[in-house]
C-alpha cells in the first residue's frame, strides 16, 4: 500500500489505510508535537486526537497536495492550541523527557553516527526548552517539518513578516543559547 492507497481507503471507511497512516507518520508526528509541548503525555494526546480526527478530517484535505505537510501543520497547531490551553505547563522530570525523546530519535533509521548525533540533539533540545512555545514552534515548522515561510504564515494564520519577525526571534535566541559563554571557558 502507498500513501494514495491509504488515503482512497480512509475516504471510502477502510480503517487499515488509517492503520498505514499512523505507522507511517506516528513517530515524526510525536516528536514535532513534543518539541513544541515539552511534554511527553501531552504529546501522545495531541497526536492520539489528529490520527482519531483524521477519517473525518480527511475530507477537507486537498489531494493536489502532499499529505505529510498538511498532516503535520495540524499537529503544530493542535499542539500550539494544546500549550495555550494550559496555564501552568508543569515539565515532566527533563532527565525523562529527554530519555523520551532520544529513544524517539534512536528509533528513527540514520547514517549518523547515533552518540554524537544524540549529544547535538540533547544540547539543542536543552537550548530550546528555554524558547517560548511560539519561538519553539516556528523552529520546529521551519527546520523540522521544513516549511517555507509562506506555509509557516498559513499555518499559524499570520502574516508572511510576522513569521519571518518570529524566525529571526527564535534563530537569535537559540544561536545565543548555543553560543559557548566565554567567561565560562576562560576559567
């Protein structure tokens, strides 16, 4: 089965082209949603809620485009709603939710080298805990899901400039986040 068998299935009820889907895009839909949450439980819900929307959902998508983007834009925003929603965004233990998403980004197939690629990604996932879940989110869309400014603004239901204000924002800060501190190597 390929991605336009599975979704012709899902229109017409057919349940294992929902089945096809979620085997295909569970694993990069959990981690865009946990690099925009912070959070592992609610992660799984938000995604948990977009693959059991999809048969309905599925109706408005346009098979002109690609599913994967149009999938991944809804759990953007259903995780960005999912953050907004929550007053108080209480982390898990960060020591588990990195394990968490370093056993997501070890499942993923590679020619990397697993250690020095986890180190990075352990790094900059620390960096970006510390950007506000709209910065984290424009990361996540523009290098994650590589969407162009355009989609970013559709996506989020703004203007092209505030995406590209948000994305020069975050870049800056997370640069500076990554950014040897000198004082600190100088001891």
């Amino acid at each position: 089965m390929d991605e336009k068998q599975a979704i012709d299935r899902l229109l017409t009820k057919d349940y294992e082209g929902l089945a096809w889907l979620i085997e295909r895009y569970q694993l990069k839909a959990l981690r865009t949603a946990f690099l925009i949450t912070h959070e592992r439980a609610l992660a799984e819900d938000v995604v948990q809620d977009k693959f059991a929307c999809l048969p309905e959902t599925i109706l408005s998508f346009d098979r002109a485009r690609l599913f994967e983007p149009w999938f991944l834009r809804g759990v953007v925003n259903a995780a960005l709603s999912a953050v907004s929603r929550r007053q108080d965004i209480s982390l898990e233990d960060s020591q588990e939710a990195e394990r968490w998403l370093e056993n997501l980004v070890a499942q993923a197939p590679g020619p990397e080298d697993r250690l020095q690629q986890a180190e990075l990604e352990g790094h900059i996932w620390q960096q970006m805990q510390q950007l506000p879940p709209q910065q984290r989110a424009v990361i996540v869309m523009r290098y994650y899901l590589e969407m162009s400014e355009a989609e970013m603004a559709e996506v989020a239901d703004v203007p092209k400039g505030t995406i590209k204000w948000r994305l020069n924002t975050a870049r800056a800060r997370l640069q500076k986040l990554l950014s040897p501190d000198p004082q600190k190597e100088g001891k």
